[in-house]
C-alpha cells in the first residue's frame, strides 16, 4: 500500500521534514495557581518564523510567531490540550505555553489541519 496520499504519509513527511529542519519545543498545558501551578509538558520538533510586520492583524504584535508541528508527539504522549469536551484535545489552545530556545512563549490561536478526519498538522501563533 502506498501512503503518498494519505494521513500517515502526511504526517511521515512532516515528520521527516521536522526531524531534518526542525527545532525542538516543549509545549505546555499548565493548571493551578501561584505556588501550586504545575504544567503538563509534552517535547515536539517544530518550524518557528517570525510573523514580518506586515502580516500581523487582530490584534497581533510584534514579536508574534508561527509554529507547526506534527501531532506525532502530542499523541505518543497522550498530551492533551484541555480543550472542552467534545474538542480535538489533541490541538493546543489559546493559554497553552510553549517553550522556544529557552523562552515561554504563550499560544493565541491554534489551527488544525485534518485529511480524512485524521489531524495531520497543526500551526500555531504564540507570542511572548
């Protein structure tokens, strides 16, 4: 069977591409407060960019970058993002933490890419 075309060649490909180009993440769903605030962490490999200023909109500002990542890792760990019932909880959310070269970044928005109801991708716009 060839996979070219279907979810797992996707997520292979990503995958590969990330093992070769990427950088290493750690991505976060943190609970409780002060003092008692523990974190759920989960390490990814992941392509980061810089918004250009002239992409940035809604509210976006400077500083403001995109990170994709596979959900090979999330799923292997059975990470889960503590979206509501009913949500992929596999796709991170606004308010999930990731960490890039030694910085917490804060997650604004998270995008999800599903071929044949099989989530493939995910983009996210963090910020901090």
């Amino acid at each position: 069977m060839r996979l070219d075309d279907t979810p797992a060649g996707m997520i292979a490909r990503l995958d590969a591409a990330l093992g070769r180009r990427g950088q290493g993440i750690t991505l976060k769903r943190m609970s409780g407060a002060g003092q008692a605030r523990t974190s759920v962490d989960v390490d990814c490999r992941a392509f980061v960019r810089d918004f250009d200023p002239s992409e940035l909109i809604n509210g976006m500002v400077q500083g403001t970058s995109e990170v994709v990542i596979s959900p090979s890792e999330i799923i292997v760990a059975a990470w889960e993002s503590g979206r509501p019932a009913g949500q992929d909880a596999n796709v991170p959310m606004a308010g999930n933490m990731v960490t890039i070269r030694g910085k917490d970044r804060r997650v604004m928005a998270a995008e999800p890419f599903y071929a044949n109801d099989t989530l493939v991708r995910i983009r996210m716009a963090v910020e901090g």
